[in-house]
C-alpha cells in the first residue's frame, strides 16, 4: 500500500476504535460486562490501547486480528440480554473466524455465550476496607475503584490509618500520583470535614486507628466487611483475628505470607478456600510469580528438585542510604547496591503446592530499581523436553489454559523490566531466554513479574473468590 493508504487505513481503525469505546462502557456500567482483547481488559481505556491490544494479539496467536475482526462481536453482544460476565471478544473472534461455518455473529454468539445470558439477578454489592495505604494497599484501592462497574460487586468503603488526621490531602495525592505506575485514572476530591476522599463516584472514609479491634465500622455504614491488611504488622491466626473482632468486619485478607492460615495463590491452591474460612493469606508477590509456572511445568513435564533466584526490586523495608537496620544487609543503600538476602518464596512454594514440599531452594538479590522483578527457575525434569516444545507449552497455558490470568508470556527480543510494570499476571514467561540443557531433562525458565500490581492483581482475585464476585469467563476454554 502506498503512504496515503497506510494512514487512510490507520484513521478508519481509529474511527472503529472509537465507535467501540461507548459500546464497552455501557455493556460494564449497565451489565457488569467486562470486556478484553486475550486477556488485555479494554474498560476505560483510550483508542490507542484498544488497538495496541489488537497488536498484541499478533505476537501471541501468530496471526493478525483488527477491530472490524471484534467490533461487530462486540455490536452483537449489546443487542444481547447479558448478565455479569468477563467477555474476551478477541478469543471470541478468533473462534469465530475458524469455527463459525457460515452461521451468523448472532447465532455464533448465542451459543459461546448461552451461560452468560442474564437470569435477573444482581450480584450483591460487598463492602471492602484496606487496613493501610502504603504501595499495595494504593495500588488495591485503583484496581477496586477500577472494578467498581456498575457498583453491583466490590465497593471499597473505607481506609485504616494511623494516626489522628490533618493528612487527607497527602494520602489522597499519593493516590492520585505514582513515581512508578503513573497518575490515577480518574478524578479524585477530598473531603477533610468528613474525612472522605471520593474518586471516580466511590466515597471512601478514612478512619484513623491504632488498633483493629478498637473500631465500630458500622458506625461508617459498613457491614459484613472484608478487611484486607497490608500493613503486615499481625502474620498469624492470633494476631489477623483482631480484625473480626471490629464491629462490622466479618473477613480477612493478608497481603503477605501467613502463619497458621491458609496461603492462596490463585490459579494453583484456590481449591482449598471454603465458605467457612474467614482469614487468609494471599502469600507474597514472588511466590505468586513462580508457583502458577511451577505448576504448569510440573503437571506437564515433572519437577525432581531446583533452585529460585531472585532478581528483586528494592523495596520500602530497605534503606535508601547506608542505615542501621535489624536484617543482615538491608541496611546498605538500596539505591547503590546488589542486595543479597534470603527469600522465603522457595520453601513457601509447597504451602500451595505441597508436591514441592523439600524440593527448591532459592535466594534473592535485591537491585537498584524500583518495581518488576525476576524470578529465575533452575529445574531438573522428570520428562525430557527442548526449548520449542516448552515455549509452546507456556504459550498455550498464558492464553488458553485455567492459569491465563496468572501466567502471561513475552516472546519480544527488546523486552526489559520497564515493559511489565502494570502487567495483571503473577508472572511473564520470558520465552527467548528459556534454556534446556543436558538429556533436556534440565530446563532455565526467566519469569518477569510486577511485584506490585501483578501481585495485587492476584489479591483482588482472591477477594473475587472469597466473596463470590469473580466475573464468569467467556468463551469457555478446554
């Protein structure tokens, strides 16, 4: 094609790109019906990224996919009476494209969707508190604002600080502006009268309190809450019930590895979470990033032992200059240095999957950056394998298997730790650095992930699945 139609070609994709933004909002606000491109949500988000999400398709599937591929699904699926439901319209085209046999979109669709057709009911709404506000309890408070839809599911009431006041405007810009993952999208306006910060429509108290069983939520209009700690101050069963002794709390969720409690990473052990359980671990961000491809790997091909290494962003426990601190090494300057420290990841792997009980060992580096890390998986193989057959293999778990949302993979030779902050999944298979070796029993996986909103990503879930509010999938794969 020539210059000019190359452009003529890119303004009609725009033009079709605009058309569909509309049509999205209004399936999500008025339906609870949350649309996305293989996995790359387009709720709320701008021409450019819906058609970046249609590019991405093309490194992932091998084949192109365009928004006049997607735009009449998405046409379609407004005309249709649908209930709650996440809706990937890229997979749906795809399949369209291959299965359809000459049947309309409609027919297509009211087949792939049958289970998604409302039945009239809403979902109650849950109240959700975040018992802190530091990195991952900001970065819980987008994602649910984000999640809020119609405001049929979660709706994050409230924030727990320390404190006595006179910081609403502080706490609100650290909201409102990160160094890391940028500025809110959305508006957000501070009430200091009444201690709220309101953002994007969701009016959320601020409570300043020393202690969780001091307060009486439901003197907030909050009931039944679910308490998401992120302070890490209490691990254990003891400490994390002082929670459900405030009034209007009746569960908890810890941002951190637990003692006595339940360790959940989602996609592996979110089997063993019963109705009755009301605290629970969401374990750490680099057990989630490394146990959802241990599992892969080990159903497919078998795990007889290995070892993780961790190359870490620093964090806010180190010190940014040389310090006196309680743990060996973390006082040297995070700014300047290669941190060696310990990682309890490893051996936290067999909390959820118990078949690795005793089999990794593992260490971290802590580096000069502040946010993705990489987890190096070093692993000996009861099957013997080659780099195609186990590139493929992690390629179809990220798109197609039950561990999509937590395993994401990365196939571009330009790829840096900068390319995955923001990243949803637990983990990114690096696919061009996996090595296998020896009888191809012994295999080098680099796993990228963003330890912080991969990793509250993967709370959220975890929430969803707690209080029953995880949007069914379609289409339905396997």
């Amino acid at each position: 094609m020539s210059q000019e139609q190359v452009f003529a070609d890119w303004k009609e994709r725009e033009a079709v790109a605009e058309s569909m933004i509309p049509v999205v909002g209004r399936l999500y606000r008025d339906r609870e019906v949350q649309s996305s491109i293989y996995g790359k949500i387009i709720v709320n988000r701008s021409v450019i990224n819906i058609l970046k999400a249609h590019k991405y398709v093309r490194q992932v599937e091998g084949e192109e996919l365009s928004v006049h591929d997607t735009f009449p699904i998405l046409q379609a699926m407004d005309n249709m009476d649908l209930g709650r439901a996440h809706i990937d319209i890229g997979k749906l085209a795809v399949k369209y494209r291959k299965e359809g046999n000459g049947q309309s979109i409609e027919a297509f669709l009211k087949q792939e969707l049958a289970g998604a057709l409302s039945n009239g009911d809403e979902a109650q709404p849950t109240d959700v508190v975040l018992y802190g506000f530091g990195r991952i309890g900001r970065l819980l408070a987008r994602l649910l604002i984000d999640k809020t839809g119609g405001g049929h599911s979660l709706r994050l009431r409230a924030i727990v600080v320390r404190g006595q006041g006179g910081d609403l405007e502080k706490r609100a810009n650290l909201l409102r502006r990160d160094s890391v993952h940028g500025s809110f999208l959305g508006t957000i306006s501070v009430d200091e009268e009444n201690n709220t910060i309101t953002a994007n429509g969701n009016v959320i108290k601020v409570i300043y309190a020393d202690a969780p069983d001091t307060i009486d939520y439901t003197a907030y209009g909050i009931s039944n809450a679910v308490i998401i700690d992120n302070t890490g101050k209490w691990r254990d069963h003891d400490g994390l019930s002082l929670h459900l002794r405030a009034t209007g709390a009746s569960r908890v969720i810890l941002t951190a590895p637990g003692k006595g409690v339940k360790n959940i990473v989602m996609g592996v052990n979110n089997g063993d979470i019963d109705a009755e359980d009301t605290i629970l671990s969401a374990a750490s961000c680099t057990t989630n990033a490394i146990t959802p491809v241990l599992k892969a790997v080990h159903d497919k091909f078998g795990v007889k032992n290995g070892h993780v290494e961790t190359v870490h962003a620093y964090t806010n426990d180190q010190n940014l200059i040389d310090n006196y601190h309680k743990g060996d090494r973390r006082g040297r300057s995070a700014a300047l240095n290669m941190v060696l420290t310990e990682t309890g990841a490893a051996k936290a792997v067999s909390k959820a999957m118990p078949e690795m009980e005793g089999k990794l060992t593992g260490n971290a580096i802590r580096v000069p950056t502040p946010n993705v890390s990489m987890a190096i998986l070093n692993l000996n193989l009861d099957k013997a394998t080659n780099v195609e057959e186990i590139n493929d293999f992690l390629r179809d778990t990220a798109l197609h298997s039950n561990l999509q949302k937590q395993v994401a993979y990365s196939n571009s030779p330009e790829a840096v730790s900068t390319d995955f902050v923001g990243s949803r999944a637990a983990g990114v298979v690096d696919g061009l650095a996996t090595i296998v070796s020896g009888e191809g029993d012994s295999c080098v996986l680099y796993v990228w992930y963003d330890n912080e909103f991969g990793y509250s990503c993967q709370v959220v879930r975890l929430l969803q699945q707690m209080t029953k509010s995880a949007l069914p999938a379609y289409p339905i794969e396997g």
